[in-house]
C-alpha cells in the first residue's frame, strides 16, 4: 500500500466500533508474530557468516525469504538462511511458533497444543520433536562440588512405532519379571548441589562400570565429591576413574550421612516423574527429548517463548 492510502486508511481507525477493532487485531495478529519470530531468528545469525553447507565464511547478503534475511555463499553458490542446517528448516507457519512454544513451557500435551494454535495434532507432535531436537544438548560444562548420581527406571515403551519388537502391551502394563531388567530403560541422573545437572539414557537394565565410564566420567570436575547410592557400579567405576566417592547404603535405611545424601538427585526424579506422567507415556527413543525438555523447565531456566525458540536453533542461555 502507498503511503497517501495507508494514510487516508488509518485515519479511519478512530471511527471503528469495538468490534470491528477486535476483528482487525485478528487480522494482523498472525502478521506481527511472524515479523517477531523472523527478527528472533536473524538476531541468533549475529556476525557470523558462515556457510551452513561447506563451512566456507564467505557469504553475503541475498535478498530477502519468507521474512528471514537470505545470504549466498561465493564458495559453493548456495543460499541459505539462519535456519539453514538447523531442526526448524522448513517447517511452516512461522506465525503460529510462539504461541506454541508459550504451550511448551505450560507442558502442554500434543493435542492441547495442536488445539490452542490451531494445527494438527501430527504438526504439534513433529514441532514438539524439531524444538527440543538440539534444545536437549544445553547443558553445563561440568558438575563440580559434591555430586550425586542416581538412577531411575521407566518401563520400555515402543509407542508410535510401525513394527514392534515383542508382543504388544495394553496402556499401563507391567514388565513381565518382577524387578529391574531388560525391560526397563535406565535414566542416569547426575546433579550437584549449584543444581547443574546431566542426565543420561545408557541402555535397558541395571547401569553398568563401563556405562558410567562412557557417560558420567566426562561431565565430572576432577576434584568432584561423588556421591551414589551402595550400587557396586559406583564403587568399581570410582575405583578405577581415580574420583572421590562415597555411599549411603539405602537398603539398611541410611538416608544421610552428614553432607552424604542423594536426596537431591531423587528429588529431581520425583518431579519428572511427577511432570512426565501428564503425557501418558512417551516412546523410549524420545526419552532424551523430554529429559531436556524437563531440564529447561527445572528451575525456570527458560522463562520465555523467545529463549525455547533460541534454544531450539541451538543458541542457548549459558546462565547455569
């Protein structure tokens, strides 16, 4: 529109009635959070340059795509945008994204979701998966203090799949051995005291040394105070890594022991469990998704739509 007729236009604006005001802001709403979430994403490219398909930094600036800011590479000759290369790539109705990632931080399940910002409930659960994507991998770099370790265990779950492994279960089964085993997916939590806090899916069963060595030993600070429950993983894995440890003995009833105590660790647990129960069971392999979504959520890290989305491009709040 011209500026004379946007001009004539919005001096009409006064004369409308409450309703047709109502109506207009409607209308342009779906408009002004798309411009929001293109100015988010362009401000996560920042100075950098690089190319997202040969690594090459030598792009520059070409034109304008779907209201984000296009550049093309003078090594390889390709365009791309700041959602190149990332999960978010070619996932439509950007005007619908933060609205959708406010019912994300409200733990809302895939079908609420689907219904407040008006997609389909395959799109809610496809947007759910792309955002927390790389949104699972915010992290601190080490756990230092006195930490605690710890694991829990969900029951195996290969919900959504086209092909399953074993005989089919009806909602809320129960594994066919009483006990921890094959049947059971490990959840390895690890948590100091400042709160920072890893967590793991190793494997099916009790965790092993080995596992331990994989997983825990690389996110340990060096003078780390490790303290676990009387599980002999922890003592050989210890042992070995050359990590001060030490154990209270839950099956004798020993709970605390000074500064020695994995409540904080299992309090953790419990408010998972607590949270994940709403979804009404999720599938094994989207464990580690919905760890890091409950990480993000744990102690309102991430207090806003915006931050998600950031997170999601992989662009991530380093406050721990």
């Amino acid at each position: 529109m011209k500026t004379a007729a946007f001009k004539r236009w919005s001096a009409q604006l006064p004369h409308l009635s409450r309703q047709q005001r109502a109506h207009l802001l409607a209308l342009i709403q779906p408009a002004l959070s798309l411009d929001r979430v293109c100015t988010l994403i362009n401000a996560t490219r920042g100075a950098s340059c690089d190319c997202a398909h040969c690594g090459a930094a030598r792009c520059y600036r070409h034109g304008i795509h779907r209201g984000l800011q296009r550049y093309r590479c003078r090594a390889c000759g390709k365009t791309l945008t700041a959602l190149t290369g990332t999960p978010l790539a070619r996932l439509r109705h950007r005007s619908k994204w933060l609205d959708y990632l406010g019912k994300m931080l409200d733990s809302a399940s895939v079908r609420a979701g689907a219904k407040a910002v008006g997609v389909h409930r395959n799109t809610s659960f496809r947007w759910r998966h792309r955002f927390l994507h790389l949104g699972k991998h915010d992290r601190p770099d080490a756990l230092r203090g006195i930490a605690e370790a710890d694991e829990l265990f969900l029951l195996e779950s290969q919900k959504g799949a086209r092909q399953l492994t074993r005989p089919a279960r009806k909602r809320g089964g129960v594994a066919g051995r009483r006990g921890i085993g094959k049947e059971h997916d490990c959840v390895l939590v690890a948590r100091d005291r400042e709160g920072r806090t890893f967590d793991f899916v190793p494997g099916r069963g009790a965790v092993t040394a080995a596992q331990l060595h994989q997983h825990l030993l690389p996110v340990l600070d060096a003078s780390v105070l490790l303290v676990t429950d009387s599980h002999s993983a922890y003592r050989t894995f210890a042992r070995e890594a050359g990590i001060t440890h030490e154990a209270v003995n839950l099956r004798q009833g020993e709970r605390v022991r000074g500064a020695v105590h994995v409540q904080n660790v299992n309090g953790y647990h419990r408010r998972f469990r607590q949270w994940l129960t709403r979804f009404n069971g999720v599938a094994s392999r989207y464990l580690p998704n919905y760890l890091g979504w409950r990480w993000a959520l744990d102690g309102e890290r991430v207090n806003s739509a915006d931050e998600l989305l950031r997170a999601a491009i992989g662009i991530f709040n380093t406050k721990r």
